[in-house]
C-alpha cells in the first residue's frame, strides 16, 4: 500500500527558481524521507526527518514536517538544470518503508 | 568502493521462464530489499530480508523468490507465475532497520520477449 503522496506529479521551472513538492500521508510515523531519482537510475537518499522534528536543511535542501496535518514538503532552492529528477516521499512506519509516486521535477536552462 | 550492485543492467525474460536478478552489497547492512517500479509509479515492496536466512514478504510477493545464504547478497527469482513481470527492479539495503535510510543499487529492467 502507498501510504505517501505527492504533490504536484510534475513540476517545470526556470532553473534559479525555487522548487517546492509536498507529501501527505495517511497513518502516524516514525520518519519521513525523500529521496532523489535520475531517469533509469536507482534512488539516492537526500533527508530524513523524524517525527518529532519540524524542520530539517541539507545544502540548498529544506524539508518541513506538520504531524498533524500528516504533510511535507521539499524545498529546493536556487534550482539547477541538474536538479532535473523524480523526487519521492517514503514514510517509515512500523517495519516498512513505504515510498509514494513521485514528483517529477524538471528545471529548465 | 562501497556499495550495491545490481546485475545485469537488462534482462529478456521468455514466455514461462525464471529468470534471476542479482543483487550484492559490501556496506556490510543487515537489511536488504527488492522493489518493483512501474513507469509513472512509486516502489512496491516485493521481499525484504532483515538477517541472513530469514525474509518476509512484501506487498506484491507473488511470483517472486528470494533467498538470503549470504550477508552480502539477496538474489530475485522473477518465476513464470508472475504474468506481468515487465518492470524495473530495484535492490535496497540498510544498516538494520528498514526505516533507516536505505541504500540502492542501479536497478535491473526486465522485459518480456
């Protein structure tokens, strides 16, 4: 089951523009992370955020979490044509990570 | 390097045959999972592993074997049972947990003949 969901499914920017993506979920979690793919590639892991924390940056990466409207969001800023990407949510919960469908996110030149 | 590999890069699968896809890791994780992507989708859990000789099933396990002999490798057997095994297969691990961050590999994709 897919527990998280982004928001929007796709997203074109000019590159220098801030990126924004949101995740809703529906059950109570442990962590919450995002996670990066290339067209073709594997995943690579960008953030976790725990439950009891509400905000969390990585470089030009900031992630926010609201428990209690079960949402997230991935701010990217300052974006590059190589920011182009699916980015995914994935809630930890119990023994399972649980990844939702993606945004994909394309930055144009 | 540190790292997961996956083998091959493609595969050709033929009407009612299995066919394995590899997958090892030397980060020396406990864990280790397979997943399944369709295009436009998400990753669903097919098996995952949390120590050797043990695995549970995921959420879309049929049609599918795993096995875990060594730490550092967790083979998938796509069996002919699985009608619609088109897709791109992912091989993860982690430290322990499967909430921890986890780690993938290039990822496989099958195709039927």
């Amino acid at each position: 089951s897919q527990q998280g969901e982004e928001d929007p499914q796709a997203l074109s920017i000019q590159e220098g523009e801030n990126a924004t993506m949101n995740c809703s979920y529906k059950t109570s979690i442990n962590n919450l992370q995002w996670y990066r793919q290339n067209s073709g590639r594997g995943l690579v892991h960008l953030i976790l955020i725990r439950s009891n924390e509400r905000e969390k940056h990585s470089g030009r990466l900031r992630v926010t979490l609201d428990t209690s409207k079960k949402s997230s969001s991935l701010l990217i800023t300052a974006s590059r044509a190589a920011d182009t990407a699916s980015y995914f949510c994935a809630t930890g919960r119990s023994e399972k990570l649980v990844f939702g469908k993606g945004t994909k996110l394309t930055v144009n030149p | 390097d540190g790292g997961i590999t996956q083998s091959p890069k493609y595969l050709f699968r033929k009407e009612g045959q299995n066919v394995t896809l590899s997958c090892e890791q030397n980060l020396n994780h406990d864990a280790m999972y397979w997943y399944r992507q369709d295009p436009g989708q998400g990753l669903r859990l097919i098996y995952y592993s949390q120590i050797v000789n043990d695995f549970q099933k995921g959420d879309i396990a049929e049609g599918y074997s795993v096995s875990r002999e060594k730490k550092e490798s967790f083979p998938l057997t796509v069996t002919s049972a699985q009608k619609n095994p088109t897709a791109f297969y992912l091989c993860a691990s982690s430290p322990r947990q499967a909430i921890e961050t986890q780690y993938f590999g290039p990822g496989t994709r099958l195709l039927v003949l």
